[in-house]
C-alpha cells in the first residue's frame, strides 16, 4: 500500500515536471500553426483554433528561410566533418604516441577550456579580415577546425586501444596514417558518432560568431535569421514561432534518434575515472 | 621507440594544435595586447590615431558604474542561478534513479530535451511566454491566484525571468551528469547503511553526497563557467534591460567591442571576465584539494 | 562495434557537395555584378517593389536588397565595414554619418551631384540636407524625413475637451491629465518607451538647450535648459501619465493604443503607414497626428531634423551604378510610389506636391513640424552618447538615480566617450 502511494507521488511529480519542461515546445509549436493574430490574444491559448500552415509558406516563401536551413546544414556538416578529421587525429595522437613535452602540452590544452571564446573573438574577427574570409562560410568554420573538448574526448577514449593491436598492425607494414585510417578510427566510431553529434548541434545553435561574423543575408544561419526576423516581426507571434520551430525541430529530432551516442558523451566528459 | 613513430605524434597532434593555436591562442594573446591601446573606430580608418594607454582601460573599466552593474548582474545570474539548476538538476536525477520509477527513458529524454533546442529560438519563445497580459506564464500563475508579472519589463524580474529560462534550458544537462555519478555508487554501500539502520534521508547524507562530491565539483566548475558568459538570452529577450538589469559582463563586451567598435576597452571587459573565471576556478578546485581523500577532477 | 565500415564512408560522400559548395562560395559569383543594397525595416521589404523600373532602365544592373532590422542596423553597418564586407549602397540613419565618415566607409558625392542636372538641392528640407554635409562635403542623399510628432486618438482627447491637439506644454499636460482621469489606474495618456533618447532630447532642444559644450567637446547635461527638460520628461511617469515601459511592451503597440492602453504617442511617420494598416478598421477616423507642443507660445515646438539617407560605400567596386540607384530613388515619382508603399515621408518637396501631401491629414502635421527641426550634434560619437541618454534617463524613470545623479552621470561618461575626440581636436590645433 505504502509502496502504491509512493509510485503515484514519484510519477505525478515527474509527469508534472515532464509537462512543464515540454510546455514552451508544445505552446511554440501550436502557436506556429494558429491563424493571425489568435497567438497574443487574451487570454492565451494553447490548442490553435484552426490550423493552418500560412506562417511556414510565408518563411519559405517570402523571407528566404529556405537558405538559411541550407547554411545552417551545411555549415554545421561541414565544422562537423573537418574537426571530427582534426580532433580524432589530435586525440590518437595524445593517446598513443610518446614526444617531447607531450603531457605537459595535453595539461596546457585542458588548461585552455577556462578562457571564455569571447576573449579571443575582437582579434579573431581582425585576424580573419586580414585572410578576406569575413562574410564568407570560411569565417564561420575556421574557428571550429578543432576543439579542446574533441581532443579530450578521443583522446579517454583512445586510451583504451590496446598497443599490441597497433604494433601488429605496424608489423604488417602499415604506415602510420593507414593505420589511423583504417584501424583506429574503426575502433574509434562509437566516441565519433558522439562527437560527431555534439559538433553538429553546436555549430548548428551558435549565435554569436555567425552574428559577427556574417554581414550577407544569404550566408545567414537559422538562428541569426531567427533573430533578424524577430527585430522586424515580433508582432507576428505565429510567424515568429514558425520560425523557431523551423530552428529547433531539426536538433530536437537529431538528439531523439542519437541521443544515446548524446547522453554517453556527456558522461565520458563528466564523469572521470 | 623508433624515431619515425617520434614524428608520427607531432603529425598527428600537430594540425589540430595548429589550427587552437592561431585561431584561438595567438587571438587570446592579441586580445591581452589590444586591451593596453584604445584601438577604435578613429583607428579602424587610420592607425596613427590609435594611442597605447597602458592599464587605462582597465582603471577606467573599475571606475565605470555600468561595469559594476553588469558584473553584479552576472554574478546574479551565476550564484542564484547556478545553484538553483545544480540543485533541480539532482532533484531530477535522484527522482529518475528511483528503483520504483517506469518509463525512465521517457522522462529522460523529456526532461533532456531543452538542452538541445537552439537558444536564440527559445529565447524568442519564452519572450513571448513571458508576456504580462498574452503570456502563458501569468496565465498558469493566476491560476493559483499570482497577479500578472510583467516578467522582461519589471527591474526587479527581470533577472529571474532570465535565470527561470536558463534552468528550464540547462538542468537537464547536469542531470545527466548527476545520474553517471549515481549509477557509480557502488550498491553495497547503500546495503551497509541499512543495515545500520540508516534511513533513507541518512542514506542521502551519509552515502549519496559523499560519493557525489567529485561530481558536484565537476557540475560547479562547468556550470559557474558556463554561466559567467551568459549573452544570448539577454542579447535577444531585452538587450540588457530594463535599466541595465540584464546586462550581462559579456553583452557589455559585446556593445563595446562589436557595437561600438571599442576594441580595446572591449578586450579590456573580456580579459576581467578571464580573471575572474580563473580565480574562482582555482577556489573551487583548491577548496577539493584541501578535502582529503577525494581525488582532484582533471 | 555499432557502425559498419562503410557507413561513415557512405556519409562523407553525402557530405561532400556541402562541404565542398559551403566555403568559398563567395556571393558575388551566384549573381555577379549585381549592386548589394542595404535597407532597414520595412523599407528593406517595400524598396523591392521599385526595382524592377529601375532594372527596366537600367538594363546591365542588377539591384539585390537586404532588409536589416533597425535595432541592429548600426551595428551591422560598422562591423561590415571593419570586416571589409560593406554593401554597394545602403540606407542609413542621418545621425550616423558623421560616424560613418570618421571610418572612411563613406563616397563623396558632391562631384556626382554636380553632374546631376535635374536636381535643385533646394528641393530639399534644409534642416534634413544639412545633416547629410559633414565639413562642407555632402556624403549622402536624403531618403525619406523623418521627424517626431504627436499621434493621438481624437476620440479620446474630445472627451477629455481637448477638440484640438495641445499647442503649449501646459495645455499638453492638462489634456493627459484629463485623459489618464479618465482612463483609470490601469490605463495612460501617453506612451514614452524607456528606452528611447529621442522624446527627452526634443524636450530638450525645445528647451533651447545645447547637448554639447566647447565645440562638442564636453557633455552639457547639467545645464539649466536639460535639467527642466528632465524635469518635465520624468514628471509625466511620477503622475503616471505615462506608463514604465520598455522594449517589450512595444510588441503590441497597435493593439494597446486601440483599446486606449495609451492616447498619445511621440513617433515618426512610418507610423502613418503601420497605423493605417494595423489599427482596427474602427478606429480608422479616431487617430490623427499634430506637431508638438512647445514650452512657451512658439507654437510648434521644434523636433528632430532626422531622416534616413543613401549612401554610397566608399569600397564599393560598382559606384557608378550604386549613384545610379541613389539617383532613381530620389525621384519624385518614385519618391512618391516609396511614400504610398511605406508611409515614409518623401525628402523632397516636389513629391509633397506631387501627392499633395502638405494637405493630407495625417502628413500635414509632419508638414508643419519639419519647417521646424533641429539636427543633434554632427560628431563620430553621437549614437554612443544618444545611448548613454536612454539608459541614464531609464535609470531616473525608473527611480534608480535621482535627476541630478542621472545628469551628472551623464556628463561624466560623455566626456569619457568624447576623450578621444579632444585628443584628436588638440593634435589638429583646433
């Protein structure tokens, strides 16, 4: 008895804290197919008294959203694709090879994680002038090449490589690379998966660099148009929440089928050994 | 060793260190030398007009209210709202952790789900929840009997509108993070305490927290690091306002920096914002160290 | 192992177009030759619409427009020209320009303006073209005027028995007292969003203060003439004529002021065109606008000469065909066509009379109200020192600083902000 009294108080307090948490998704998402105007009334509404999907015709067709979906894909693809290259050489590397001052490079590196990006960003922006890739995809990649999380990452999980495979595989007369390419980076696909995923959701909801970075509307990332378009259309409340929910629906659907490979990365990260 | 596997290393770590070198190292180093000179938008168009002004910045950045201001907010928002997503954070990780629970990764991912939407895109959302008179959360709130807020237009609100967003949005991060630490407490532990007839609540005390302390140390530092550069939230709800109450240390880098073009004094704001990460970091490792038996977080 | 070999192989290659499209696909190559306009607002979405004319005339040019809000358009400016990514032409706020030419991010134009036959420069408002002239060279273009005038809702002020707009500040004061009277506790006369410098300066200038000592060199805010403007200004939220309300009160601005949340509203004329079009058709002939009241019989009292000008880009590859455009859009015809598309009021006078627009009800007043206007201090810093105004003055609405904490304050961050221009005023020896 005691014990069916306990199982209803746990779940009713979870399912409350589940509807509260999902409350602002479901209220954007209803609001983005609700007609003109039905969103500010008063009082507010949560189920849409029709639905009709006007907002998301006028996103695509009027103000160009479609582009901005495109770069936001691509360009998180892209950061995605080359740091995973870059990290997972750089966290083999840490994890499986001896030089000179490498320990005290790999302390340096973690050491680097407390400086705010946002110290680096007034002489990055000069910096990335001087290359001529400001406007331009470039500026939003480059500094995503690598990252200090990404290295750590592999590199715990490189770690656990065993050097007699490695060795065998040299034996054989592979050459270092082609071992990279072919064996650890086989061994290392769960971490990448992982990474993989953290990477793309990353570039995908950064803001303020693409902000800064991007002068052109046509090279805008979702969520600066997102904002561009809230500085023009706040009145449009259902426009501006079909909007977001354009922004936020391809994360969310990404996480709900990765999120294991999501969920373990965090651990790994947070929890040491 | 062979020499050739010597070499391979640096080619393998090499790019990757290339590329946080000068796109992250050399600009933190630039940004440090620029905060001595009062590099603007006269020096954008003409270099002989910028001036090196020593630790001017710096001396007129203590001497400026609004950069007290902004710092107060923020330490607002890092020791009131740190605290309070740690906190809701293990509540839910200790409720899913519950033997009795069902549908565990139901309400994982739910609880998870806010962590993963794009912050800008909520923060317009929530402006809108946040409405006095349209807003969904003074309407749920008059349905026990709270007057209407105005949640981004009061001073005295506005902060905690920001800070209730920032939990809704992170605790399920660390909750995560709380459950690994959970699931690592080894059971015989807990079977030990009752059978000294510890009760649930000795059982939390005595076993859970302990053993959760390198966790807890991880969860402070990242989350209290994360925190300080609070900026989208005000940067898109209420552009520090309403009178400069959520003016964050990183938005007024921002204005000065990207808006006004204030580089150096910019660079200035970015580089007190460092020290002050740095300092508290090395608190709250060092308070770890001085507890025996516990092993520092790398 | 979870993933089979192949498979990240497999999403490379579906990868690939991305990666290899993405960088270094600079716009210029999708439309080469195309001439980037930038334009804020609304005016960024309108502006397309008179293009095609222009493109019909001017067969080799092409004109591609970015609309850019205007709460971020300054700033978008000065990055784009510190990060070399300037557009071939754009609109600018005319208090921007002396900031602009200190960057060097603006073309000269009076050459080209020589050269342009049909133009009569007194065809312009002169308090608006003035703004344009920083150190007798003219760097840009009066687009549309834009002055700040009284909107107000007839009904309501009839009732209040005010069956004609207040002339003096005294009758201004005693028609929302009358109206707030009326309209209860939860309800205002008049809506002065917190953070906007402009309503305190106008009071100011009305005032007939000056922002700005010794050659724009010191702030003034102290001086006698502010401190009674100030006085006025935050007495209208001590009695609650006005409500305390920032930005986010302003998302339902057309909805507030139809169901008389507020009556009266200090605003430009782009409002002529959104009131039109978001106030309920109810209420259509129950609002109208006036030009402002002054402090003593000088009917009207002055505003502010602003405006939004073109401006050539002074890195522009395509200037020629930029002036062109510049050109086009200061026609009266398609001054007038931009007029009844926004509601911008036209910066040439032959498009009043093409429109007969200083007879139409809702323009007449801003008719009235530009024959009256005062520019703000032609300095590189302004925008810094107009923000410097809202947030001080926020602080005293809201009760944070008394007035003269708030003035003082004020004086002393605006000399911080105007150190360097005295340093470079001292090394030029003026």
């Amino acid at each position: 008895m005691r014990r069916t009294v306990q199982w209803v108080a746990l779940h009713a307090v979870l399912a409350l804290g589940a509807a509260l948490t999902v409350l602002p998704l479901l209220w954007m998402l209803a609001a983005s197919v609700m007609p003109t105007g039905e969103a500010s009334g008063v009082p507010p509404r949560l189920v849409p008294s029709a639905v009709t999907l006007e907002h998301y015709r006028a996103l695509f067709a009027r103000l160009h959203l479609t582009r901005a979906f495109l770069n936001s894909a691509g360009l998180a693809a892209a950061v995605t694709l080359v740091s995973l290259l870059f990290n997972s050489m750089a966290g083999y590397g840490f994890a499986k090879f001896r030089f000179a001052g490498r320990d005290r490079l790999f302390r340096l590196l973690l050491g680097a994680l407390v400086i705010p990006a946002q110290v680096a960003m007034l002489p990055l922006f000069l910096m990335l002038r001087a290359l001529g890739v400001i406007n331009t995809y470039w500026g939003v990649v480059i500094p995503g090449l690598a990252s200090v999380f990404g290295i750590f990452l592999v590199r715990q999980y490189a770690l656990a490589i065993p050097d007699s495979l490695l060795d065998a595989a040299r034996v054989d007369g592979a050459g270092e690379f082609r071992i990279y390419r072919s064996l650890v980076l086989f061994l290392c696909a769960p971490v990448l998966v992982t990474l993989a995923v953290f990477t793309f959701m990353g570039t995908w909801n950064d803001f303020m660099w693409p902000l800064i970075v991007l002068a052109d509307d046509r090279l805008y990332t979702l969520p600066v148009a997102l904002a561009n378009l809230a500085g023009e259309h706040v009145q449009d409340t259902e426009l501006m929440m079909a909007g977001a929910v354009l922004t936020v629906l391809p994360v969310v659907l990404l996480f709900v089928f990765l999120q294991r490979y999501y969920v373990a990365g965090i651990m790994s990260g947070g929890v040491k050994e | 060793m062979r020499r050739g596997h010597i070499n391979a290393g640096w080619g393998f770590v090499g790019p990757a260190l290339a590329a946080i070198g000068a796109f992250f190292i050399v600009p933190v180093a630039a940004s440090l030398l620029l905060s001595f000179t009062d590099f603007d938008v006269y020096a954008v168009a003409r270099p002989d007009r910028l001036r090196f002004v020593g630790a001017g910045n710096y001396a007129r950045l203590l001497g400026e209210p609004r950069f007290w201001t902004a710092l107060g907010n923020t330490a607002y928002f890092v020791f009131v709202g740190g605290p309070l997503s740690v906190a809701v954070s293990l509540g839910a990780a200790l409720l899913l952790e519950a033997k009795l629970v069902r549908w565990r990764g139901f309400f994982r991912t739910v609880f998870f789900l806010p962590v993963v939407t794009t912050l800008v895109a909520v923060a317009v959302v929530w402006r809108y929840l946040y409405h006095p008179r349209h807003g969904l959360l003074n309407l749920l709130l008059g349905v026990v009997g709270v007057h209407p807020i105005d949640w981004l237009g009061d001073p005295r609100w506005a902060m905690p509108a920001i800070i209730l967003l920032a939990v809704w949005k992170n605790f399920g991060f660390n909750m995560v993070i709380f459950i690994a630490g959970l699931q690592s407490i080894p059971e015989r532990l807990y079977e030990a305490a009752r059978m000294d007839g510890a009760s649930a609540w000795q059982q939390f005390r005595r076993v859970t927290l302990p053993m959760l302390a390198p966790t807890f140390v991880f969860v402070a530092v990242v989350t209290m690091i994360g925190y300080f550069q609070l900026f989208a939230e005000p940067y898109v709800m209420t552009q520090g306002g309403p009178a400069n109450r959520t003016l964050s240390v990183v938005l007024l880098m921002y204005e000065e920096g990207f808006r006004w073009w204030n580089m150096g004094y910019g660079a200035a704001v970015a580089f007190v914002l460092f020290a002050i990460i740095l300092g508290l970091t090395a608190v709250q490792l060092g308070l770890r160290r001085l507890q025996p038996g516990t092993e520092p977080i790398r | 192992m979870s993933l089979s070999r192949p498979a990240p192989a497999l999403l490379l290659l579906a990868l690939a177009p991305a990666l290899v499209a993405a960088p270094g696909c600079r716009l210029d190559r999708d439309d080469a030759g195309a001439v980037r306009f930038w334009a804020m607002g609304r005016e960024g979405e309108e502006v397309q619409q008179l293009l095609p004319e222009f493109e019909r005339r001017h067969p080799g040019v092409h004109v591609r427009v970015q609309a850019i809000p205007w709460s971020a358009a300054h700033e978008k400016l000065l990055t784009a020209h510190v990060g070399g990514a300037m557009p071939d032409v754009f609109q600018a706020g005319n208090t921007w320009l002396p900031e602009l030419v200190a960057l060097g991010a603006l073309e000269p134009l009076d050459e080209r303006l020589a050269r342009w036959s049909s133009l009569d420069r007194g065809d312009y408002f002169p308090g608006i073209l003035d703004t344009n002239v920083i150190d007798g060279v003219t760097y840009a273009v009066p687009w549309y005027v834009d002055t700040r005038v009284l909107f107000y809702r007839t009904d309501v002020l009839a009732e209040a028995g005010y069956a004609e707009p207040p002339r003096t500040w005294t009758a201004w004061e005693d028609a929302m007292t009358r109206v707030k009277e009326r309209a209860g506790p939860d309800r205002y006369a008049i809506l002065l969003p917190l953070r906007e410098w402009q309503p305190p300066v106008i009071l100011a200038l009305q005032r007939g203060a000056s922002l700005l000592r010794e050659g724009d060199r010191y702030g003034n805010f102290e001086s006698p003439p502010v401190r009674a403007a100030f006085d006025f200004y935050l007495d209208l939220f001590q009695r609650s004529l006005a409500p305390r309300a920032g930005d986010t009160a302003l998302a339902n601005l057309y909805q507030d002021f139809a169901r008389g949340y507020f009556s009266l509203y200090i605003s430009g004329p782009w409002n002529i065109g959104e009131f039109g079009r978001r106030l309920p058709a109810t209420l259509a002939n129950r609002w109208t606008t006036a030009p402002l009241p002054a402090p003593g019989d000088a009917y009207p009292g002055v505003s502010l000469a602003g405006g939004a000008s073109l401006a050539v880009s002074s890195a522009s590859g395509r200037k020629d065909a930029a002036w062109k455009l510049v050109e086009f859009l200061s026609e009266p015809a398609q001054q007038v066509r931009f007029y009844r598309l926004t509601g911008d009021l036209p910066a040439r006078k032959a498009a009043w009379a093409d429109e007969n627009l200083p007879r139409k009800p809702h323009a007449h007043a801003f008719w009235i109200q530009l024959q009256s206007v005062q520019s703000t201090p032609k300095i590189p810093e302004w925008e810094r020192i107009a923000a410097k105004i809202s947030q001080y003055s926020e602080a005293a609405i809201r009760g944070d600083l008394t007035i003269d904490q708030a003035l003082a304050g004020l004086d002393r961050d605006v000399d911080n902000v105007l150190e360097k221009r005295r340093w470079l005023m001292r090394g030029a020896g003026r």
